[in-house]
C-alpha cells in the first residue's frame, strides 16, 4: 500500500514558511565574505537538513531567521513522517558562503580550491 499524499492544502507548511524565509534573506546584499553566512534549511527523512542557503548579516536579522528556518525545519519533518517519504540519507554538509558581486552566495567547490 502506497504511504498517504502529503497533506492536502493551498500550500503546505513547510512550503509557505520556505518562501517567507526567502523573503527575509532577500537579495542577500553584502560587501564582504565575513558578512556572508549560511543558514541550514528543510528535513531529510533521516535526519539532518535538506539543504543551505547563503544569507547576509548586513540585511538579516539573525535571530529571526534562525526562528524561521527552526520552524520550516519542523514543519518539514512532520510533513515526512506523516507521508512515510524516504530520503537518500545523504549528510549535507554546510559549503559556507562568500561575497560575490555583491551578493552572499553558498560556496562552490571550485570557489573553496
């Protein structure tokens, strides 16, 4: 028997709340790499975020960010334990970020040689 569809909705929580956390990083604007930080984002089924995303101190409240990704965080492993979804198990590890053009951006392996 197929495990049950995610719950049903305009949008689903975890969804919603990844979208206002896009918002409150924004452009990320930056002048410098120490400016530049990365905040851990979603669930994976095993354990462990989903992902990073870059964001940056010049513009972003840090304590409401981390409020907001804890949340989404959250809302996303509820939403994995009520559809029965798997993941790779893949642990993700944090690429840090750096100033580019401007712009906080996640580190690349090829920006960390």
């Amino acid at each position: 028997m197929p495990p049950p569809p995610p719950p049903a909705g305009p949008e689903v929580e975890s969804a919603r709340l990844a979208r206002e956390l896009r918002t409150l990083i924004g452009p990320a604007t930056c002048s410098a790499s120490s400016q530049c930080r990365t905040v851990a984002v979603g669930a994976k089924a095993c354990g462990g975020p989903a992902g990073y995303w870059a964001w940056s101190s010049q513009a972003t409240d840090a304590q409401q960010l981390a409020a907001l990704a804890t949340r989404q965080s959250e809302a996303q492993r509820r939403e994995i334990e009520v559809s029965g979804m798997l993941s790779n198990c893949a642990m993700v590890s944090d690429p840090g970020a750096s100033c580019v053009a401007g712009h906080c951006q996640l580190a690349t392996a090829q920006s960390a040689r």
